[in-house]
C-alpha cells in the first residue's frame, strides 16, 4: 500500500539523519514506529469534545496550515 503524509521538514531531516546513522531508509524508520505503536492498546477516549472545536465566528473562516495542525495535535 503506499500513502503520501506531509511531515514537517525538520522532522523529515531528523528522520533521514537517525535513518542513516543506523545504516537503513526513512521507510524502514517510519515503518517500524508504526509496528511500535500498532502494538500498543487502544487508549480509549474519556468523554466528549463540546462543539464547536475551534470557535471563529463564522462558519468556514477557519484556515489552519499543517503547521497550526501539529502544534494542535499531540503527535507521539
């Protein structure tokens, strides 16, 4: 299966940095973090979000870059 993700380039450069030190490919990195995670049971969530998420006024006047998504979202 192949998959496109946008990954910020400073964590990109990271990845390729450590993924050559242990002589292998961002593929094989990203691959085996997701068997590492994959691993590990569901957490389930407590309760639920009150809507709206993000409140801006008028519907449709949210713009959010990848960047505002990653500083939002708690990645491991």
């Amino acid at each position: 299966m192949r998959t496109t993700v946008d990954i910020p380039d400073t964590t990109y450069r990271m990845l390729k940095t450590r993924a050559a030190a242990e002589g292998g490919t961002v593929k094989q990195l990203l691959l085996r973090g997701a068997e590492v995670i994959l691993r590990e049971p569901v957490k389930k969530k407590v309760g639920r979000l009150s809507e709206p998420i993000f409140n801006k006024g008028k519907p449709g006047s949210l713009h959010l870059t990848n960047e505002m998504i990653y500083d939002l979202i708690d990645f491991p």
